[in-house]
C-alpha cells in the first residue's frame, strides 16, 4: 500500500509523513500550544509537519459567519440575473424557480451543516467527499470546485466593471483599470489576516442585507399605490401580459413549462455559494456553536431574499417592460438592465438608481471576494488530501494559505477577456459555465452525506447524540440530489430548438470536465468506493473536540446584547 494512501485512494492521517513518528494527543497538544498547532498535527499526524507548514487559524467571529451565511454570497444574481429570467420566462416562473431551487438548497444545506458541525475542516467538501465515498470523488468535486470559484470570481468581476460603466464618465475609461483596481481590492483583502477578510464580508453583507430588505418593503408600498403615482398594481401584470411566458415551444403548456425550468438555472447561479459557511467552518470560532446557527438562518434567507424577492420583482415589472428589454438587449451598463432600478423609474422615483447601482456594485465585488477566498480553501483541502502539490499547504503566521489565494487569483486575470469582447458577454458565458460546476458541487456533497449517514450507523455513532442533526436524513439529502442531478441533466434543452453548437458546448462541457477529473483520479489511483465501516470519520475530530472546551461562552448582559447576539 502506498504511504499514507488507504487501500481505496482516500487520503489517510500519514498522508503528508514520509515516516509517522509518534506524537502527543492532540487535545494535550491543544492545551500547551494552542489550537492552531493542535489541529494541524491531529490532521497530518506529527507536530513536526505542523510547525514547518503552519496551519489556518480560526479568526471568523460569530457575526462574521452569521452574516456570510445571511448575504455573503448575495451578488449580481438576485440583482442582475433575475431581470433575464422574468423577461424569459414571467413572475409566476421565477418565483416557483426560486421556491423549488430554493428547498432543495436548504435540503442540501441541512446535510452540509450536519457534517461540518461534526467535523469543521478548512475548505470541508473534498475531504468529505474523499473520507466518505471514495478518494476519485474528492478529487473530482475539490478541482471542480476550485476552478468554479476561479471562474466566478472572474464573473462577478467582469459584473462589477460593467457596474461602474453606468455612471457618466466612467465608460469612457478602459474596463482593464477597473479590473485592476477589483483584484487588487479583493487579493488584500484575503492575503492578510481572515479575519479582516470577515470585517470586509461583514461589512459588505450588511449592506446587501439592508438594501434588500429596503428594496423588498419599497416594492410592498409601490405595489399597494404608496408611490408618486399612488397607482395601485396588486397582481395587474399576472393578469397582463401574463403570469407564465411561453419559451421556446409555441404550444402554450409546454412554452410555459420550459419557461418555468429555464429559471431553474437561473435561480441555481444566483444561489451559488451558499455552501460557502461550511468552507469557513474550518476558521471559524467555536464552530460547534457557530456552523449550526448559520445553517439553519439558511432558511430565512432563502425565505426573505430569494422568494419574497423574486415576488416583489413579479407584481412590480412586466415582462415585457420595454426598458428592460432595451436595456437587455443592448447590454446596458450596470443598474439599467436591473429590474429593480426599472422598477424604481416606472414609479417615477428619482435619485435611487445610482443608489442601487453602488449596492449591485458592492455586491458583486463582495461576491468576487467571497469566491477567492472559498476557491483558495477548496485548493488547501486538496493539498490537504494530497491531490494537489505539497507547497500550497504553507501558511502565513496569520495562517492564511498565500499560495492557495495567489494561485487562485491569479485566474482572474481572465477578466481582461473582457476588454476585447465586451464585458456583458463575457459575463453570461462565464455564468452559463459556472452554474454547472456549482450544481456539481451540491450534488457531490449530497452524495457524500449519504455515505456520511451510513459511515455514522457502520461504526455505531447515535445521531441523536449529534449536536447538529438533520430533519428526515437519507431522504432529503436523496431528494436533492435528484433535483439537482435533474437540472444538469436537461439545462441545455433550449439549444435544440434551434440547434446551437456554441450554446451546446457552453450548456454541457461542465458534464465531461467533472467526470473526467474522476476517471482520471480513479484510473491513476485505482481508487476504490469507501466502505462505510472504514470510513475515516475521527482524523481532526480529538483537536477539536478539545478546543470546544476552551471556546468562552457568551453571556447577554443586558437586553440589547441578547438581541445582538441572536443576530450575530
């Protein structure tokens, strides 16, 4: 057997020991040292290797996950995407898409939750996929993962000099200094400290949080007539032109029908991220208290953003609002292909556009943000599992991984693509590619729950003793999966009628780079499928168990506190 390879491939604890000289409990090391070594000799078996390499820290505050989880990841999707969909499809389609989409993400995130409370790992999804179903599978979804938040970031970039663009002035200017200045925004944010990439996200989420929930009570006044024109809409444009817009098909059940799992797609990119608590579980403070807290506040944000979002969108613009289809048409510059600013001009308020505009570009360079960091845990848990080079396990004394956010980083120099063929259309490709790799990525993680549940009942560990533990487990995370694996399946079906080579290739190379990162892995490795008896469910686990003794625990001491601390 290959040192520090089990049987099947997966990674074991001498993965990265030449030789695996004995070492202390990692909860003695725990105590004399500090959690940060602690964990990193309990994960690569030697104290040796720890104090070379280095190891994150856990530098993630609770309100710092507490609002990654709220609106960390709220970008141009909800802002800018969504106005496609309703355009494509109509109100009464996106709000079923977002709804639909929406509780299989929740189903997919309770799974999520379970294991990374369990067992809270930098970068988490490769290294659960390879302990739990087999070492091929880790490698798939860890390189899969990573080139997917490597290529967003290059979307929500693109996104956000597209943004600046609406404001006069600013597209007389060449889109590469706005390129410039985005990255190197985002790469100091994320090369110093983590913590002061979660004071940025923080930040940055709490501007989105507000935003939306002003945009969303605004859309409530216009819509019962509290606006300058005091005109009453209700459901006027459900009625007219219409709640379901026919899309491809001329028969009309069917047209309305294609139209609803167009935005299906739509709603899985404008999504995309969410899992992005569970990465940060690995530096997050007292994470046993923290990750299951965030989890479960997944549900109102799919609840409040998302639904009651796509709603307010529905009642207040048409689908054939001749302004957004202009807009749409002649890839208009940030805010005026929003709905929401169409929205805002059609009650004839002045003065927010620019506003929301300035949201939408924080947003999107909060989301660029948000990716680079996530893309460059994904990389570090693969080094982790000894499917990527050795070197990209070295940390800052801060315990950032620096190669890991270089590497990744340096992707987004792609971005300047769109210097040549326009912003807007690099923009759309790149989500057209990503929404794929991120679909993969939740059915990867439902997968590897379901070999989690059973490793769980193999060694005889009670789930009631769990202290996160999932509603209705294997079946929602088998429901999801489906969902999920249904919408890989047929997202291209518009490229068909009429047939498109490009549009083809751009709907469904995701499907071949996935499989054959674990063909390749399988084949190299001779990988085999993980036994859940022999599951490796322990490694890290004494280290932190440890550290949740010295997590101090907090205490309200008057009433604006106890609010404070339910929120963050």
């Amino acid at each position: 057997m290959e040192k520090g390879r089990a049987h099947d491939g997966s990674p074991t604890k001498e993965t990265f020991v030449d030789e695996a000289p004995a070492y202390d409990d990692p909860s003695n090391i725990v105590e004399a040292k500090g959690i940060q070594l602690g964990e990193a000799a309990d994960m690569y078996g030697d104290i040796g290797q720890a104090e070379e390499y280095g190891y994150v820290s856990r530098g993630l505050k609770s309100r710092h996950i507490q609002f990654i989880a709220l609106g960390g990841t709220i970008g141009t999707g909800l802002f800018l995407g969504i106005g496609r969909a309703l355009t494509q499809a109509g109100p009464l389609s996106i709000l079923l898409g977002y709804t639909f989409t929406g509780i299989a993400i929740f189903g997919m995130m309770q799974s999520l939750g379970e294991m990374a409370t369990w067992l809270p790992l930098p970068g988490a999804i490769p290294q659960f996929c390879a302990r739990y179903v087999d070492g091929a599978l880790g490698f798939a979804v860890g390189w899969n993962n990573w080139y997917a938040c490597a290529i967003t970031l290059c979307a929500e970039i693109s996104a956000a000099s597209l943004v600046i663009q609406y404001w006069p002035g600013a597209d007389s200017i060449n889109v590469a200094a706005w390129i410039t200045i985005i990255m190197v925004l985002i790469l100091c944010l994320n090369c110093f400290a983590v913590s002061i990439y979660g004071e940025a996200e923080f930040c940055f989420a709490a501007v989105k949080i507000i935003t939306i929930v002003g945009l969303i009570l605004l859309a409530l006044v216009l819509d019962l007539g509290g606006g300058p024109t005091h005109d009453r809409i209700g459901f006027r444009y459900w009625k007219n032109p219409g709640a379901m817009k026919t899309y491809v098909s001329t028969s009309p059940n069917t047209g309305r029908f294609l139209g609803f799992f167009s935005t299906l797609v739509n709603a899985a990119f404008s999504y995309g991220g969410v899992e992005t608590v569970a990465v940060a579980a690995g530096e997050a403070e007292n994470p046993r208290h923290n990750i299951p807290k965030a989890v479960r506040r997944v549900f109102w944000r799919i609840l409040f953003f998302y639904v009651l979002g796509s709603l307010a969108i529905g009642v207040l613009v048409p689908y054939n609002d001749s302004n957004l289809l202009s807009a749409q048409a002649a890839g208009a510059n940030g805010a005026a292909q929003s709905p929401w600013v169409i929205a805002i001009g059609r009650a004839q308020i002045k003065g927010l556009p620019s506003v929301i505009n300035a949201v939408i570009l924080t947003s999107a360079s909060s989301s660029a943000n948000s990716f680079l960091y996530t893309g460059s845990r994904y990389l570090y848990a693969l080094a982790q599992n000894g499917q990527a080079p050795k070197f990209l396990l070295k940390c800052s004394k801060n315990g950032v991984p620096y190669w890991c956010v270089l590497i990744t980083c340096s992707i987004g120099l792609l971005t300047f693509l769109s210097c040549s063929s326009g912003s807007n259309a690099v923009f759309e490709w790149f989500q057209n590619l990503t929404t794929i790799a991120t679909l993969f990525t939740w059915v990867s993680i439902c997968i590897a729950y379901i070999q989690f549940h059973k490793a769980l009942k193999a060694q005889g560990v009670d789930r009631n003793t769990l202290i996160f533990r999932s509603h209705f487990q294997p079946y929602t995370a088998w429901a999801a999966l489906i969902f999920f694996s249904m919408i890989i399946l047929f997202n291209g079906f518009f490229v068909f009628s009429p047939w498109s080579v490009d549009n083809f290739i751009t709907a469904y190379v995701g499907i071949p780079i996935y499989f054959a990162l674990f063909l390749f892995w399988k084949v190299f490795k001779r990988t085999k499928w993980v036994n859940p008896a022999e599951a490796d469910i322990i490694t890290g686990k004494a280290a932190m168990d440890a550290a949740d003794k010295l997590w101090p625990v907090r205490e309200p001491r008057n009433f604006l506190e106890k609010i404070w601390f339910w929120i963050a």
